[in-house]
C-alpha cells in the first residue's frame, strides 16, 4: 500500500477516532518523562482527551514555516502520545494534497499526566523551493499519530500546497514533554 493509498483510507476517521489513539486512560503511577513506543506504561492518548494549539512562526528568507504544536492530555488519567506525527495538506473538501510528512529517525513516546503537554513542530517548505510542484491551495493539515489510522484536521492553516508526490513540503520532529 502507498503512503498515498494509506492516507485515503485514513481520511475517514473521525477526530473521535484520533482522540483514542491519542489519548488513554490509566491508574498507574507516572513513568518518566519518555516512555518507549512499546511500553504498556499507559495507555495511547485519545484525541478526545486532548487539545490542539499552533503558533505559526514565517521565516522570510529561509524558505520556510514553522508550526509549533502543542498538545495537552485534558483527560483525567496519564495516557502516551506517539513520538513523531505524520502531517499532510488539505484542501477545502478536507482531501490530500501531495505527499505527506517525511519521518525522521525513530523517537519515543512521551508521556503526559493530565493538564500536562507535548509539543511538536511542523515544517513547511515555502511551494516557490519547487518549481513547478503543482502549487494548490490548502486550507490546513490533516495530522496522524505515528503508528495510528486515526487523524484530526487543523484547519486554520491557510497557504500553498504542492501537489506533487515526488515534492517533500513538510517534516515532522518527534514529540517532547513542556
């Protein structure tokens, strides 16, 4: 199956959906700070049980857009939070765009007590680095966790988008506990 093929099927899942990948409830006592992706510490996070909030920063003259992204459990038990997120673009119909986020080295979970938070960062290749990538409009991201079929929208990111499949336009970094 292509990350394309995979990311269709993806699109849907409810933001429900996502909040049970995201976020888990459990009685145990709190692990540190990283927890490996295989550990039964907690539970996966739930998307219901969690919140987004960005903060765009531009970059003029670098080429580039970063996305800060900070999620915080507002669940009432720890749960954990896969390590390195798989973002794409959308478009107004809430359809793909592209290819989606190139994945770095492999990174831990982190975990998260209740009212604590992990944060993320997106990065946006500016469309005008790719001559003639298919530059399309895009009214946001679609935002995966690692090793989930499950995915939430964000949809006041508005920018350009290129279409192609062979363009990388966003990278992803690991999560980490604030």
């Amino acid at each position: 199956m292509t990350k394309r093929t995979a990311s269709r099927i993806l699109l849907a899942l409810t933001p429900a959906a996502l909040a049970a990948a995201l976020v888990g409830c459990s009685g145990a006592a709190p692990a540190p700070r990283t927890t490996p992706l295989s550990s039964a510490a907690d539970a996966p996070c739930a998307i219901r049980g969690l919140s987004l909030r960005q903060q765009r920063v531009e970059h003029p003259g670098m080429g580039k857009t970063t996305v800060d992204m900070t999620v915080t459990n507002t669940g009432t038990h720890a749960c954990t939070v896969a390590g390195q997120p798989v973002v794409e673009f959308i478009d107004a119909q809430g359809s793909p765009i592209g290819a989606a986020s190139k994945t770095g080295r492999p990174v831990s979970a982190v975990h998260l007590r209740p009212e604590k938070s992990a944060k993320f960062t997106i990065v946006v290749e500016d469309d005008a680095n790719f001559p003639a990538c298919g530059a399309t409009p895009s009214r946001g991201f679609r935002i995966y966790p690692e090793e989930s079929a499950d995915a939430v929208d964000v949809t006041d990111f508005t920018g350009t988008a290129c279409s192609s499949l062979a363009v990388e336009q966003l990278s992803t970094t690991g999560m980490e506990v604030l």
